[in-house]
C-alpha cells in the first residue's frame, strides 16, 4: 500500500474522530458564530471526561443563558419605599403621585427596612428575563460532580411536580446561586453575576420608575400578571406576562438572592454610584416574594429583607437570576 494512501487515511480517520467529539453548536439571538465556537471550546477543554450528550447541553444552557439577558441601560432613580396614596385599587393602580402630596402617602410596605429614599446612579447591565431554572441548576451540579439536589425525593412519583425542569431553581444559600453565575461567566468569557439590590430594584421598577408592583402596568392582575391568590407552589419561570422591560415574575414566583450583605442602614452611607452593598454582613439580601406571601404585604417592588446566607434546605420560594456586569449590549 502506497505511503500516501496510508498518510491520508490516518488523517481522514483522525478528522472523523475529531468530529464524533464536537459539541453541536446551537443558533444565538445574540451571539456571533465564532463566539458560539469560543464557548464550545472552553467547554470541551474544562470538562474533558464529560460525555459529547452533557456538553451539548452546558453550550446550549450557556448560550441560552446569554439569550435571555435583557440590557437594560443605566440612569439615576430614588430607591427606596417612595409612598403610594392609601386608599388606591391594587388591581387598577393610579400614576404616581396621583394628584397627592407626597407628604400626604402612607408607606407602600409596612417594613422599615426600605423607608430611606436615596439617589441612585447605575451604570447599564444586563439582568437575566428568567429565573435559573432546575434543569439548568442541575446540569451546574453535574458539571461540579456534585449530587444534584432532592435525589432521593426526587424518586417519588408524588413529588414530581416539585421538581420539573422548567421550575424556578431553589438555590438553598446565596453562594450556590453566586457560584452558578460565575459559572456561566467561566464558561462564556462576560462577567456574569448575582445582581446588587439597587440593579434588581432599578429593573423592578422599568429603570426606577415610581412603580408599586413589577408586572407589566404596575397592578395586579391574578392569573394574568400575577398568580392567583392561594397559590401553593412554584410555577414555570415564563409564565405570566413580563414587566415592560422583559423581566418575568420578579415576585409572586420565588424570591430571588441578590449579591449584597445586608445591612438596615446601608443607604443611609452608601455611595450614590453603583452601590455594593456592605463590606461585610452576617446576612445578605433578598428580593421579591414568593408563592405563599401575601403580594400586598411583600410583592412590591421596593421591600427588602435580610436572611441567613445559608438555608435548613432547598426550599422552593428561594431562587435567583444572573446579570452580565456589561455597560454595552452584547
């Protein structure tokens, strides 16, 4: 056999095996073919002994994850609780200020946590339209060669529901929820986080608009914006109709960690540009509300609260969203 025809079949054989281990690239909204090819790469390299079938699926959750981002451009707001006229419909809400003197509103939450209204300056950023979903959580802890959670309650038929794929992720402490989006940012080259409180708020509220609820006009319309009153579980993470930036149930689902320590007093010393959070803390923040709260007391876009940063479990009401710390879109 001629050397040639041995030198050429080496190779095809070589290419063909190079071929069986790419991961197929998905089709981005966003993304460029050879970015696409980029993430591909550094998945193939991170997770060598993992099957083609798992990386497939970390590129298509990492581009998806991408896909979803919705840029949202910076601007100066007042954050806190700004005051709502006492006597207003929940389901037909006024435009603030309603023809009322501030002075003359009562507080929009009873807790004191976010009475200090303070100047705010943001820079642009992006903010995840969705929750992280459990099927994507999942493939983190995989990665990780981690268990993934609820293992063994997971095999009880009676327990399905609480686990479907396209639920909203129960991170049971904030540095589960930090580690998946940097994650997501190890794998994508953008620096991709857990949102400050002040941007989650700023979104919340369509650039920091005066806005008592984060749905699509500000009220709450059950079954249509808003889950119904009663609700008892967790639902799909696009379901209801988006706030008018594109962000899906940022209450009423499950409350989402943001990056923050918490500190009761932080805004009352806290720079007005791009503000952190404390240095240090013994708890950190939480924002939104979940299924079981009731939405006049907890839903609003301006309540804040401080927990423990690790929980007794992965309870369903407790979720996250991740953010590109990108001022251009990408």
């Amino acid at each position: 056999m001629p050397r040639q025809f041995l030198l050429a079949t080496c190779t095809l054989l070589l290419l063909a095996g190079c071929q069986e281990q790419s991961i197929p690239h998905p089709k981005s909204q966003k993304l460029a073919v050879d970015k696409v090819a980029e993430i591909a790469s550094t998945i193939e390299r991170k997770y060598p002994n993992l099957s083609n079938e798992t990386r497939g699926k970390v590129l298509n959750t990492v581009v998806q994850s991408l896909d979803n981002m919705v840029f949202i451009e910076g601007g100066e707001f007042q954050m806190g609780d700004f005051g709502w006229p006492l006597d207003d419909d929940p389901a037909n809400l006024c435009e603030w200020p309603c023809g009322v003197e501030t002075s003359r509103m009562g507080r929009i939450t009873m807790f004191p946590d976010d009475d200090f209204v303070h100047p705010v300056k943001l820079s642009s950023y992006h903010l995840s339209k969705f929750q992280t979903k459990i099927e994507d959580f999942d493939l983190f802890f995989i990665t990780q060669e981690k268990p993934i959670f609820d293992a063994e309650l997971r095999k009880f038929e009676d327990l399905a529901f609480l686990h479907k794929p396209n639920l909203p992720a129960p991170a049971r402490s904030w540095q589960q929820a930090k580690d998946y989006c940097i994650w997501l940012g190890q794998l994508s080259g953008y620096p991709s986080d857990l949102p400050t409180e002040a941007q989650w708020e700023f979104a919340a509220r369509n650039r920091g608009q005066h806005v008592i609820f984060p749905t699509d006009n500000g009220s709450l319309s059950y079954g249509r914006n808003f889950p119904e009153p009663g609700q008892s579980h967790t639902f799909p993470v696009d379901q209801f109709v988006p706030n008018p930036l594109g962000l899906y149930n940022l209450s009423g689902n499950a409350t989402d960690w943001v990056n923050d320590w918490y500190d009761k007093n932080y805004y009352h010393y806290s720079p007005i540009e791009n503000p952190q959070g404390p240095a240090v803390g013994t708890q950190r923040v939480w924002r939104g509300t979940n299924m079981l709260e009731d939405p006049l007391l907890s839903a609003s876009t301006v309540r804040r609260w401080g927990v423990k940063p690790v929980q007794e479990d992965h309870y369903a009401g407790i979720s996250f969203r991740c953010s590109i710390q990108l001022e251009r879109p990408l």
